[in-house]
C-alpha cells in the first residue's frame, strides 16, 4: 500500500510538472510582456548609435547575465564567494557589494578595448543594460518586492535566476511559480533611458565625450578592485 501511495505521489508530482511546463512557456512569456518588450526596443531605438547593433547588444547582455548568475551558483570559486555572501547574509555590505558586482560588468569592455582598440558593442545599451539590470534587483525586488520571483530564487538558489524569460527556456524557472509580468521594467527602463539621452547628447562634444569614457573606465578599475578586494576579505574570514 505505501509502494502504490508513493508512486501516486511521483505521478501526481510528474503530472503537475507537465502542467506547469505547458503553462509557462517562451512564447506566452512574450506575449504576455508584449508591452515591456515594445518599450525595450523603441528605448534601443532612441539610444543606440546603430539599432542593429544596439538590439545584438542588449540581447548578448541579456543572456549573459543569466549564463553569470548560473555560474555563480553552480561552481564555488573566489570570484563567486562576494555574491554568495549576498545569498547568506542580509545587511548593508551585502546589498553594496551586490550593487558594485553588477556594476562591474562594463569592466569586461575594458580588456576588449586593450585588446582590439574598440569596445565592439554599443556603449550606450551597455551603459543602460546595466543599470536596467541592477536596478530591477536591487530597487524593484530588493527594496518594493514587486512580485515573489525574486524571493523563491533566495529559498531555491539555482531557480528563478532570472531573466524570467531565461528561466523558461532553460528550464530553472521555479516549479508553480507563473509567468512574471515585467510591466514593472518600464519605470526603471524610461528613467534610465531618458538619463542617458541627456549624458549622449552632453556627450556629442569630442571633450566632454572623452572624459566621459575616462570617468567611467576610473569608475570601473575602482568596481573592480573593490570587488577583489571584498572577495579576498570573505576568503580569509575578515567579514
């Protein structure tokens, strides 16, 4: 009688897996979130300095920020300790360190530009993906709770790692969790958007342009040795 209860209980299981899976899906996540997308694009539009190269360029960062975040929770290394520790601990230096982590990310252009003189992508959706990104973490999931997407990825580490969108199509999406509305981006996205629009066109002088690239190259190294440095202080059990 238990063997027929538990494999009544697998199916029952297996069942509501299949259910979910034929719920939540690529396509009904972008239809659903038709008009998040819509203002994506038109904000690619505006911003990029090729809409080619622009779109290539939010979509490689898109992606990459899931691939970064799998990363992060499948391997356990010294480069993946500082958001680790922003799993385990609720308090000032987690939120800061998790904040100056994803802001790093631009940092990568940096060796690409040493490399090939050219940073290759767009400047300006690199500049508004991250800020896009960090922002939905920390403002819309960390700080408003905007929806229980986020919070089922701190009780089950390797779902929900987000982008949504990612999470159904490789298949991390937390079982039961539906599809989320991404409405929520648009403030964020608009409010980013139209901060750089003023930066770009301040930037259309050839000075002002070049220190701007200075800045925040001296902005970046700073990130970036923070975060060493914050990862070497985990490591050797300073914090």
């Amino acid at each position: 009688m238990s063997t027929i209860k538990k494999l009544e209980k697998r199916l029952k299981k297996l069942e509501a897996k299949v259910k979910h899976r034929e719920e939540v899906t690529v396509i009904k996540s972008i239809t659903m979130n038709w008009l998040s997308w819509l203002s994506i694009f038109i904000i690619i539009y505006f911003l990029a300095d090729h809409y080619e190269k622009g779109v290539v360029t939010f979509f490689i960062i898109f992606f990459a920020s899931y691939y970064l975040h799998v990363e992060t929770h499948t391997k356990e290394t010294f480069f993946t300790l500082l958001h680790r520790y922003h799993h385990n601990n609720n308090n000032l230096f987690s939120h800061i360190s998790q904040c100056v982590l994803e802001l790093c990310f631009p940092s990568f252009f940096l060796v690409v530009y040493a490399i090939f003189g050219t940073i290759i992508l767009d400047k300006w959706i690199i500049l508004f993906s991250t800020l896009f990104y960090s922002s939905i973490h920390n403002i819309n999931y960390g700080y408003f709770h905007v929806n229980n997407v986020h919070r089922l990825h701190h009780t089950y580490f390797t779902t929900n790692l987000g982008p949504d969108l990612c999470d159904i199509l490789y298949g991390t999406k937390q079982e039961g969790d539906p599809i989320e509305n991404t409405n929520h981006y648009i403030p964020n996205a608009i409010m980013i958007a139209i901060c750089i629009l003023g930066l770009k066109q301040v930037c259309k002088d050839e000075s002002w342009n070049r220190f701007f690239d200075k800045s925040v190259s001296c902005i970046l190294i700073s990130f970036v040795l923070f975060y060493v440095v914050a990862s070497a202080s985990i490591f050797y059990g300073f914090i």
